[in-house]
C-alpha cells in the first residue's frame, strides 16, 4: 500500500503536486484531485490576483527546467473557495493551501482568514519564493523565520507547515531546525526550487527566461541530491512530531523510494508533473508499488527514515 500519515491525517497515497505545478486554475486542481495522487496543494496564493512576472518565465530542458513566475496567482479567495467546495464534494481527500505573502502582514492576514474560515486541510507557508524581485527568500534570513512563526503561531491554530528553500551548509541544518524545534509545526517540506540558477542559450548567446536578466529557480533531475540532503538531514534534527514532505528532483517511483528512505512521508512532484501532467501519478504509482513489492515491504512506514550509511 502507497497510503502515509502525515500530522495525524491520513492519505491514500504518499504522492501529490508540488505548489505551483498545474495548480493555478481550477481546472487544474480538478485534474489533480482527479488523479492518483494522494492529495493536492494549491498554487501559492497572495491577498490579491497577481499577473506574476513578463514571460518568457518557465523553460524546460533535458534534466529540468528554470522559472522565474514571480506568483502569477487567482488570488487567496480563489483558492480557500476551491479548498472550501472541495471540502463538501470531495470530503474524503484532505488538501494544502499554499499561501505566499510578500510580506509578513500579507501571510498574517491570509492566516487568520483560514483560521477564521471552515477549511479543515493543511496549510503550507511558504517561505521560500526566489522570484520577486527585490524580496529575498524569508528561510535564509534565519532571524525572520523566527520572526514570522512567532507571530504566526501567537494565534494560528490549525495544522500548518514551512516550505523551505534548499540549505548547503551543515551548520544552517543546525540553524534551521534549532528555530523550527520550538513550533508546533505538522510539517516541513523541503525543497523548494534552487532559487537563482541561470539556464542560457549558448547558441544564440541569450539567457532563456525574461524576468531577473535570466535568473530563476531550478527544478528536476537537477537539484535530486540536493533534495535528498535537505530530506535526511531536516529528519535527523527535527523533533519527530514534524513530519516532512519530500520534494525536488522526482522523475520516477525510485525517486520517491529515495525521498522516503530519507525521511519523507509525503512526497510531491513538481518538474516532471509540468513534463507529463497528472497522469504521472498512474506510472509513479505502479514503479514504487513495484519497487516496494520487490523488497517485500508492504507500506512506506516500513523504510521510511531508514537510510543506511557506511
Ligand atoms: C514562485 C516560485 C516559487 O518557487 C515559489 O515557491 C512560489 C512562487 C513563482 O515564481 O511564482
């Protein structure tokens, strides 16, 4: 069975969407829930409708892709009105709602707007958007991380989770989780894009997205090594009440073995998912439901974490 817990919730299967990935309108939330995955979460939305940034802002190559969207978005009352419907249509799946402020009024005020509301999902601050320009990504400012959970927390009740960005240094490890340690906090999900890679044209001399002189966040086959050291060492830190949601890098079910071997119990797809559309989940399901058979384990909790070293 591919079915995972996660903060006492349960799922049918350990997969979903990565937020931002055919999560804008409707119609493709529909697909999603529509699909095999497990459950789905929501563009990450802002107070306000956004038109995001000029485009050309999302190319894909061989082993991934660069955006630069700078949160083209319906707007909050968009999303928490889908999440809301869904609720009452289709009570049986649990869903996200990505929020992402610019700033952290914007996050407060969409808080207490859940909190006040009937959604009865998880809710996934982001903290980690590399493509506004002239704000940073607030989850290396380790003093504003700490910042925004202690207002956010002063009276946000229901389950909620940070999206992080990737980390490259073992002490910002330390660093992070020693913050993270003092919330009560359903989950981390790590990792967000590699924020500011640059993806160029070598024939044509050119840089490959408009926004940012070229600059956007990396996605795929790129950045798997890089997701899978933030999975294993946030697991190895965080009190084990905070569960993890493992993303980046996700092509196949072997990656998803991968992702869960070091720690994940849920884990999203973002990359490939834009490459194949929802459908994915039919394939991904059947190479983990394969993987696993051919180990002999019968559910994710029997490996989950459990990452041998030398
Ligand atoms: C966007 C990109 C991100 O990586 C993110 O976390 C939120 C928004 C964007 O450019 O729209």
């Amino acid at each position: 069975t591919l079915k995972t817990t996660l903060a006492g919730y349960k799922f049918d299967n350990c997969m979903m969407n990565a937020a931002g990935i055919r999560c804008a309108t409707v119609t493709d939330l529909a697909g999603l829930r529509d699909s095999r995955a497990g459950s789905l979460v929501t563009k990450s939305a802002t107070p306000q409708p956004r038109d995001g940034n000029p485009e050309p802002r999302m190319r894909g190559l061989q082993y991934g892709c660069i955006n630069s969207m700078g949160l083209p978005n319906h707007g909050f009352d968009y999303y928490l009105n889908f999440l809301l419907e869904e609720q009452k249509s289709h009570p049986q799946q649990t869903n996200f709602m990505s929020i992402a402020g610019t700033t952290l009024e914007d996050d407060l005020s969409m808080l207490k707007q859940i909190q006040e509301s009937a959604f009865a999902g998880l809710t996934e601050l982001n903290l980690s958007c590399p493509n506004v320009p002239g704000k940073p990504q607030v989850g290396y400012d380790f003093d504003a991380v700490e910042r925004y959970l202690t207002a956010v927390f002063a009276f946000f009740k229901k389950p909620l989770g940070v999206k992080l960005p990737p980390y490259f240094d073992l002490m910002h490890f330390d660093q992070i989780t020693a913050i993270l340690n003092q919330y009560p906090l359903a989950f981390v999900n790590s990792i967000n894009s590699v924020g500011n890679g640059l993806m160029i044209d070598p024939e044509s001399e050119t840089v490959l997205i408009k926004p940012k002189g070229g600059f956007g966040g990396i996605g795929g086959a790129y950045i798997k090594p890089t997701a899978l050291a933030n999975v294993r060492a946030l697991a190895q830190r965080l009190n084990p009440g905070i569960a993890i949601i493992g993303t980046g890098g996700v092509q196949n079910g072997m990656d998803i073995f991968e992702h869960i071997l070091c720690g994940a119990s849920m884990v999203q797809v973002g990359t490939q998912l834009g490459f194949e559309g929802p459908k994915i989940f039919n394939r991904l399901s059947q190479e983990l439901t394969r993987i696993m058979a051919a180990k002999g384990y019968d559910s994710i909790a029997d490996f989950r974490g459990k990452l041998k070293t030398l």
